[in-house]
C-alpha cells in the first residue's frame, strides 16, 4: 500500500483486479464452451450431410412435408 492511499483505494484496487481476474476465467470458460459447441455444429452438419447423401429422396420426402406443416401453420396464423 502506498502512504497516499487509503484503505478504501486499495480495497477498490482490490476488487478491480478481482473482477479482472473473475472476467478473464469468464472470456475463457465462454471460448471453450464456444468452440465446443462450434465442434458439435460441425459433427451435425457432417452427419446431415452423410445422411441426406445416402438417402436423398428421404430427405426430399421430409423437407416437402415439413413445407406444408409449416405452410399450413402461417396460413392458420394469417387468418387470426
């Protein structure tokens, strides 16, 4: 402690690093769940892609029916 300061400065200088700290363990902790997640997206979007691949007209089959749920559903929406 400097002799200029007094005990409520050095108790903020404290706590701002604290916070700094706490902040940094945050940004990192949040990268990893990031990337993680950015991972899994990556595996999904290959398995998808293997999957529509090896069984097109299923895929064609489920995107039409998924089409009219949808359609008939902003239709019902539209009419309220």
């Amino acid at each position: 402690m400097n002799p200029n300061q007094t005990p409520y400065e050095t108790t903020a200088n404290d706590m701002a690093a604290g916070a700094e700290n706490t902040m940094d363990q945050a940004k990192r902790q949040l990268n990893d769940v990031l990337e993680d997640v950015s991972e899994r997206a990556r595996e999904y979007g290959r398995y998808a892609d293997e999957t529509v691949q090896q069984n097109p007209w299923t895929a064609v089959g489920v995107g039409f029916g998924a089409g009219l749920i949808i359609g008939a559903l902003l239709m019902l929406a539209a009419r309220r």
